[in-house]
C-alpha cells in the first residue's frame, strides 16, 4: 500500500505528487509575452533562506491574509530542518511563512517536535514517526479567513499507512478533507474529517473521521488513483449544498477519469456519484487537477479539468510531440448537466512540446472585476515556466488567454515556474485580487501584484454626414471618459485621431496653417466627466477618385504603463497600488465615416464606361528585331454618370515589359511562373468623359520562337456600368522573322603575271579567299549554312590533275563556327612537302612573300539589296584544251565587271563539268543583326604549270571560287523583299602569259618602270565586282609582245 497522497487543489489549494514531478522534461521555446493587470515589473520574488540546492522550495504556496498581516506561505517538501533538535532527520521538509509587509522576510514554521520517534495513541495502539523523506508541506491549504493553515504530513503506523492532504471547505471551518490515491492497492479514497472532535491529549486532536467503503466499490478499479485531486463547490442549485469532485488519472485504462460525489450515510457504503467526467486520450492524466470556479457568473460553480499529459500528434517523422497539456472547461447547466465548451478549439497555452500545460490550475478570483470569476494555469515545463490567465465570461471562458506571465521576465534565474499556484487573494487591499506563483527547479516563489482597471468610454462624432468630392471641409469632435472599480480620481490618457489613413483624402488643419492625417495629444480625464476637442477637416489637395466613405479612426490609451515589461525592480518596491491598466478585454479604438456626395442619380452610379486600345506604326505584323520598343495607346471613354474608382486593368506579355509605368499604375504580382504580368492603373478621380494612357514597351527580349503577342486590357469602375460589354478589348500582334544573311569577299593578290622567259614556274605561292558572313537583319538568325566550292581539280579520264591545293581555313567569328570538308576532300597539308625558292627579277628583288603587306586588297561583295539578276558567262570551246568547257549561267555580270574578251580566256570555275571543286561546309550562330560576323580564309597554291599547259592559245584565265548561305533556325525566316539567293563568286587575279623563256610572278603593282607597265596594264581593265551566288577569282595571261 502507498505511503503518501497527493492532492491538487484549485480553489482552496495547490499541490503536486513526487512520482509525476519525477517524469518531467523541460524544453525551451520563445513565448510573446502580452500584459495585463497582474504586473510583473514589480514581482516579489522569495528564495529559500537556508540556499538548499534541490529543498522544491516553491513546490507548493498560498497567500494568507489575517488581521493586518500578511503571508505567502512556501512548502519546501525536501528541505532539511535548520534548528538543532532535528538536524538528524533526513528531508523531512519545510514550511516557510514570509512576510510580504516587512522587507520580505521569510519564518521557518516549526509544526512538531517529532523525530523518529513512537508514540501511542488514545487506544493504546503504537504509531512510529517517521519523519526522514515525510514531505512536509508537500500541499498546503488555507482557510479563506487565514486564521488556519493544514499542511500535508505524512504517517506510519503499525496497523495502517496512509498518507493524506487535507484542506478546509470554504463554508464550514470545522471540516476538512483528504485524499488517499494510494490505498486499496491505489484504487485510492476520499476521507472527511469534521467536529465533535472526541480525542485530545497533547498536541494530538482526532476528530471524527469518514473513510467511505472503496474496497468494495467497482466504480473506481485497482491502481486508479481516486484522490489524486480534489476540491468542492456549488454546483446545484438545490439540495446539497457543496458536492465534492476528485480526480482518478489512471482511471478506465489511463485515459482519466473525474468524479463528483457526496458522502455516504453509512460509512461501509461507497460515495454516492452525481456525474462522472471521463478523459478522451490513453495516458493524459485527465484529472490530473481539478479547478472549481463560477466561469460565467451564474452563481452555480463550473468545472475546470486538467489533462497535463495531452499530447498532439505528429504532423511528420521529424515533429516532436507529447505532454503539450490541455484543459478541459465543462459549464454547469444544474441538475449534474455539465457541457465540454472547448471542443475543438482546445486550450493548450502555446502547444509547447513538454511544456504541461495544467500542472498547476486555480481560481484567482475575478482578477479584472467584471463580474466573471478567472483561472491561472501553469505550464512549469515550457521554458523556464509559464503561466497563463483565462478570463470568465457569460459563454463560460475565453479561449483566449488574457495575460502570459513568463519566468524569464520577471527573473532569468527563475526555473520551474507554475508547478504550483495560490487562489486569487487581495493582500494590498487594492480591492484587486493578487496570486503567488512556486517555482521549484530553482527554489523561488513569486508574488504577483494586480493594478485597478480602467474602461474608457469614447465618442467620435463630425459636423456633417455627407461632403463633396470636390471640396470640403468640417468639424470632428472626440471625446473621451473612463470608468472602474476602484479606480484613482483622475488618469492621464494619450488620444490619436486618424483621418481617411487608408487614401490620404484628407487632412487636420490648424490656426498655424499646418496639416496632418493623424494627429496626437495628451489629456487628464476626471472620473465622470467627459473631455472633447474638436479637429476641423478638409480635402487634401489631390484628385478624389475613390467613393469610399472618409474613415476616421480615434486610438486612446494610458499614458503611462505601469505593467510594461522592463528590468524587475528589486523587492517590489514603488509599486504603484492605484496606478491604473486598461482593460485588455475592451476595444481601444472606435470610428465613425463621413459619406461622398457622388453627384448620381442613386446611390449607386451608373457609368458607360469603353475601352480601346491601338498599336501605334504597326500594319498586318511586328518583325523581330525590326524596332527596339513598341508604343501602345489606351483611351477609355464615359459616356454616362461620374465613374468613381475607375481602374484600367492591363495584360501584356512578359516578353515584353513596360519601359515605364505611367504613375499612376502598379504592377501585380502573380505566383509561379506566369507568362504574363498585369498593370493595374487607377485614374484617381472621376471620370466624367475620356482619359487617355500611353505606353511603351520594350521588343529587345522577344523570343523567336514567339508567334504573336496578345494583349488584354479592361476598364471597370465601383458603380454598375450601363453597357459592360465594350469594357475590354484583346489585341492580337503577329509575329515574323526576316533576315538577309549577306556573304562579301576579298582576294590577296588580283593579277598573277606569268612571263615564259626562262621557263621557270614559281611553286610556293600562297593565295588567299576571304569570306565574310553579315546578318543585315531585322531578325537574328539562330543557326547558318554556309559552303564553299574552290575548283581543285580537272577530270578527264584517265587524267585527274589538281591545279589548286587548299588548306584548312581560318576562322574568326563572334559566334561558334564549325567548318568542316565535305566526304572525299583532304585539306592540303604543306609541311609534307619540299619547299622551293621564289625565283628572282633581273635587278635581284626577291618576289613573293616579302611584297605580301602591299597587296592591293580589292573587296568583291555580293548583297540582296543591290544585285541585278544572274546573267550568262561567255563561253568560248577550245578544241586543244579539255579545260576550257562551257561555263554555267550562275556567273553573273553587273556594272562593276565586265567580263575578258572570250577568245582568249579560259573561264575555269564549278559549273564547269571537267572541272572537280573543293567542298568545304561551315554551320554556326547566332547572327545578331548587323553586329554578328564570321570571317572565313582559304589558303590557295595554284599549280602554275598545270594550268599554264592548259591554256595553250588562251593567254588569259578566269578562277572562280563560289559560296553561299542558308538560313536554317528559325526554319520560317523569312527573306527581305527584293533579295536574291545567298551566293557569292570571288574572283583572283588574272594571269597573263609574257614570253617563252622566262617566268616571274608580279603581286600588287611595283615602282620600277616594267611594273608601272603593268600597273598601266591593270587600270585599263574593269575591276572585279559584285556577283549574286559567291566570290570569284580570277588568273589572266598575258603575251610578251603586249608589253
């Protein structure tokens, strides 16, 4: 059988169980604390005088008021006795009385002279006292008057063990009960104790004693803990006058139960059950405290119960739930009917995990005086200890709590705060009730102190209901008073009044000329007597579009704080008694408004709103790349009653945003990835006819893959449109792409005079193709092809004989270019072959690469926009040379290029059937408009004596080589108007034939007078020009009688 009881008590007392303290954690989250009458700026904080580590000082407390004096008395159950007689006892525990009028002072209670000693009783039967580990003052309760004090001692006797709590009913002194979870293997009891006493010897007294017949109960099963709490109260309106309640936590398989009961008549008899209250979750020690108090004022108690031991559940793995601790309310409706007024909105303090919200719950009593009694409920567990207040109300309770008093607040060092709390008891005679609060992880006990409460009783009234939206002006009277219980004759108060906040339509205005939407002053009120000033309002000067009513708003409130958190003041002191708080539970603003005169026929106007939209310079489409922004012109229109609140809503495409929003409008942002954005813009005052926006948006981000652009734009205002379907208007923008890929080239050396003195030919000379590549645009063009064809080789079966090696090609180019020879083709490699010497003139000048800087360059060029039609080569058949074919019609001729006479050239290019071309194919991009270029060089050996013995009666030859370009992404470019294909023919320099004995090669034109010949000989012909299709070279042989 146990060997001790704990009870937890509500309305006379406080008290908890060794084995549940045992089972705590403690977790740490940070908690807003909100202020209300309870100040904590001025706590008393008591520690044990005797700085005993672990004595659970502040285990239990209750506040004690007799006469003049008063007490806060502080159980410490593991204290160790400080006098002589009894240092060998073993934590027996303590009992502290400390005064709260005399420099916080606190009195070791000596309540017995007991060792362990043994006694006899009345009897004749032996009790053994043992006081070692006895937990005194493990729960104590007071007589509302204070003029008694019990306090829980425990006893071992050699024929029973039982261990009691014991308290006072609040109507009959010579009453107390106790309760005894531990007995009948922990089924528990109820034991009542009340006069005549029939035993005194001593300091022993016996009185009459009930012990009801819970042996043989079957409501209440073994290990069931009846008693574990308990307390009475009125909860009939007939009949008995107090009915007693009792928690049993581990009751119907752990989930708790809570029993209200009356005695027996007979004692072998069990309790007489009015209403059993029964816990909804395995394991949350519902019952665990029980709470009476009249919650909504109906002079009938209700039933507050504890379940410090709820626990949510988890949202996820990761979540730590368990012992958050709830409350459960149940009203009195008379007669045993209580109702659950929680429901689903539980109250669960701040859902702390651990924290065990209602370990501690009592009545403190109407701490607001307004009619409606309050509950403290303590969470000792959740941070360093929490504790809330729940004010009453007519509904029973609010779900909100009024104040949360954290320990940290009022000292750091302060841990376990709320495992015990005192009923409400005035002992500043305040007429405001006060509580005490234990913390015993630390060993502290706190005395909290409650200031008067004031309700002030506004008024904000104007001159005028109704103005113009044109221009007004008018009068605002605010006014203020205050009531309460006990409250000083006199308190300052701080006003702010508020005028149309939201819109800025209107102002204060002063003698001084100043203006303001809010303004603010302080005042001292007297107790009933009303105090007004009065605020003259007028227009701001800005346009009034919107029809709302003109808000104004007055704020009051205390000018000085009392309860406002800051650094604790040591010993309470300048505690301030009659220093008001307002109440929380009231309102501090009220408002009232001033309507718009609309100048419409109702209430409500009726506006013919339009809306039209038009893009400015755009025919059928848009062309990327065309024009860098794109203007669009908004016009609405009125043609009915003032609009009020007109807003034009406007939809573009992200692809193209507003290079600047107009003032008066604003984006809207949306969610996720959005393809467009939207452009709210408020006129900002009636629109009585037309308004007009422009716009102007940005085209430099479109993609072009883009198809079309769709715009949306709508106009609607606060009264109902006459004719809302020409209220919005899409736009559809087409999009194309155009762009005009240009190919221009340029040939190292324009003329190659051969002469036949000494029948030398010249093997190393380098020549050089070089290609450039434009977009002129509008559009970018993603990716190109270009080719290039380079005759190479003449073909005539069985004979194949290359005249012209290329080597691979250089590449420059703002953008990625691969280039790459088509299957079949080598690039000429020339370090695989020996080198030879250039020969040299009759004066010892060395031709070839040292002349190379001086070459005349002359550009060849092919574009869209100025090229005439492809026109036919002349073309001449030489019987004596398989090379001279037929030339194709692709070579062109303009005004820049006449072709050489046709008897005497051999035309040598790739529409030539015995001639094989070199096939080199490049890929690349992008080509931005007129800044992208890719510049490709092909490095040329003619085989001079190959084509010299193919000339034979020709003294001249004409090199062609040939590119051109596709477009390929995006794959429906389209071409500019007028262009012709992408292709391009660059022709070398012309070869002529001077003599049969000797040959030199001229590059550029020399200074010595045979080179001036030749230089005369050169600016008599044509220049190249520019040919539709490619580049061209050309080679021309001259005679040596020519020169």
């Amino acid at each position: 059988m146990s060997d001790y009881a704990v009870v937890r008590l509500c309305r006379t007392m406080s008290i908890r169980s060794t084995c549940v303290c045992a089972l705590c954690f403690v977790f740490f989250t940070y908690l807003t604390t909100n202020g209300f009458n309870l100040n904590l700026r001025h706590a008393l904080v008591f520690s044990d005088p005797t700085r005993q580590i672990g004595s659970y000082f502040g285990f239990t407390v209750a506040l004690r008021k007799h006469g003049s004096r008063r007490w806060v008395v502080v159980g410490a159950p593991r204290g160790n006795y400080t006098y002589s007689v009894r240092r060998g006892v073993h934590q027996p525990g303590v009992v502290y009385q400390c005064r709260l009028d005399e420099g916080s002072l606190c009195q070791h209670l000596v309540l017995d002279s007991w060792d362990n000693t043994e006694e006899m009783l009345y009897d004749g039967s032996p009790v053994q006292h043992k006081t070692d580990d006895s937990w005194l003052g493990g729960a104590i309760a007071v007589q509302d008057n204070g003029e008694r004090l019990l306090v829980r001692y425990k006893l071992l006797s050699d024929y029973q063990s039982l261990s009691s709590l014991t308290f006072l009913t609040e109507t009959n002194s010579t009453e107390f009960v106790l309760g005894a979870p531990g007995v009948y293997f922990w089924q528990g009891t109820i034991i009542r104790y009340r006069a005549p006493k029939f035993y005194s010897s001593g300091t022993t007294t016996e009185r009459n004693k009930e012990i009801p017949g819970s042996i043989s109960a079957t409501s209440v099963p073994i290990y069931g803990y009846l008693g574990y709490s308990l307390s009475s109260g009125r909860f009939l309106s007939a009949g008995s006058s107090h009915v007693y309640v009792a928690g049993s936590p581990r009751n119907d398989d752990s989930k708790g139960k809570v029993y209200l009961f009356e005695f027996p008549l007979r004692r072998a008899q069990d309790l007489k059950y009015i209403r059993v209250l029964d816990g909804t979750q395995m394991g949350e020690y519902f019952g665990g405290a029980v709470c009476v108090v009249d919650l909504n004022g109906d002079h009938l108690d209700d039933l507050v119960v504890a379940a410090p031991q709820f626990s949510l559940q988890a949202a996820n793995s990761e979540q730590l739930v368990g012992d958050e601790g709830r409350i459960y309310v149940f009203i009195n409706y008379d007669d045993g009917k209580f109702m659950e007024v929680t429901g689903d909105t539980m109250i669960m303090g701040n859902r702390q995990y651990g924290a065990r919200f209602g370990t501690a719950v009592a009545n403190v009593g109407d701490l607001n005086v307004d009619g409606y009694e309050d509950v403290a409920v303590g969470a000792p567990y959740e941070q360093n200890g929490v504790v809330y207040i729940y004010h009453g109300s007519a509904d029973g309770i609010k779900h909100k709590s009024a104040q949360i008093i954290q320990a940290e607040n009022i000292d750091p060092q302060i841990k376990g705060f709320g495992i015990s709390l005192s009923k409400g008891v005035d002992i500043d005679e305040n007429h405001y009730n006060d509580v005490a609060v234990g913390a015993f992880k630390s060993g502290h006990a706190v005395v909290l102190r409650s200031h008067p409460v004031v309700t002030f009783k506004p008024t904000l009234t104007t001159s005028t209901r109704s103005v113009s939206h044109k221009k007004f002006n008018f009068i605002c009277t605010a006014c203020l008073a205050y009531t309460g219980w006990h409250v000083p004759n006199t308190v300052d108060a701080k006003v702010t009044v508020q005028v149309d906040l939201s819109f800025g339509r209107a102002n204060f205005v002063f003698k001084d000329f100043s203006k303001t939407n809010t303004y603010s002053y302080n005042t001292t009120l007297r107790r009933g007597t009303e105090w007004c000033k009065d605020l003259k309002v007028e227009n701001a000067q800005r346009p009034l579009g919107r029809t709302e009513p003109l808000l104004l708003v007055m704020v009051y409130e205390l000018a000085n704080l009392p309860n406002q958190i800051s650094q604790r003041i040591p010993n309470g002191n300048e505690f301030c008694l009659e220093c008001p708080v307002l109440d929380s539970t009231q309102p501090n603003t009220i408002t009232t408004m001033v309507a718009f005169e609309t100048g419409c026929k109702s209430v409500v106007c009726k506006p013919d709103l339009n809306i039209d939209a038009r893009l400015i310079g755009i025919r059928e489409k848009f062309i990327h790349g065309e024009k860098p922004t794109l203007q669009m012109k908004v016009e609405m229109k009125n043609m009915g009653e003032p609009a009020f609140l007109t807003r034009a809503t406007l939809v573009f495409p992200k692809v193209t945003p507003i290079i600047e929003i107009p003032p008066i409008c604003h984006e809207l942002l949306h969610q996720g990835r959005a393809e467009n954005y939207t452009l709210i813009c408020d006129i900002g005052y009636p629109l009585e006819k037309n308004y007009t926006m422009d716009l102007l948006m940005s085209m430099q981000d479109l993609p072009l893959s883009r198809k079309k652009l769709v715009f949306a734009v709508n106009v609607t205002s606060a009264g109902n449109d006459v004719n809302p379907e020409d209220n919005h208007k899409d736009l559809v923008l087409p999009l194309g792409i155009e762009a005009d890929m240009t190919i221009t080239g340029v040939s190292s050396q324009d003329q190659i005079v051969h002469l036949t003195k000494e029948a030398t030919y010249i093997n190393d000379l380098m020549l050089n193709h070089t290609f450039q590549v434009w977009n002129l645009g509008p559009s970018t063009v993603e990716r190109a092809e270009f080719e290039f064809q380079i005759p190479h080789q003449y073909v005539f079966p069985p004979v194949q004989e290359i005249f012209m090696r290329i080597l691979e090609p250089q590449l420059q180019a703002l953008t990625h270019i691969i280039c790459t020879p088509v299957m079949g083709f080598t690039y000429w490699n020339p370090s695989i072959e020996s080198p030879t010497s250039h020969p040299v003139l009759s004066d010892g000048e060395v031709l070839g690469g040292e002349f190379h800087d001086i070459i005349n360059r002359r550009p060849l060029s092919m574009s869209r926009r100025s090229i005439a039609e492809t026109e036919s080569l002349q073309k001449e058949t030489l019987v004596d040379s398989p090379l001279n074919a037929a030339v194709q019609d692709s070579t062109p001729s303009t005004s820049n290029f006449s072709l050489p006479p046709s008897n005497r050239t051999l035309f040598l290019n790739c529409t030539n059937p015995k001639v094989d071309c070199f096939v080199v194919k490049c890929s690349g991009g992008p080509f931005l408009p007129n800044k992208t270029q890719a510049v490709v060089t092909f490095q040329l050996r003619p085989d001079l004596e190959i084509l010299d013995s193919q000339l034979k009666k020709k003294d001249i030859l004409l090199f062609s080589s040939l590119a051109k370009v596709t477009i390929k992404e995006p794959p429906d470019t389209v071409q500019p108007e007028g262009h012709n294909h992408e292709r391009l023919n660059l022709r070398g320099g012309k070869l002529r034939k001077l003599s049969e004995e000797a040959y030199v090669t001229v590059i550029g034109f020399f200074k010595r007078q045979k080179k001036e010949d030749l230089k005369a000989l050169k600016k008599a012909e044509v220049p190249s020009a520019e040919v539709e299709g490619g580049t061209s070279f050309q080679a021309e042989v001259v005679s040596s009688d020519e020169l």
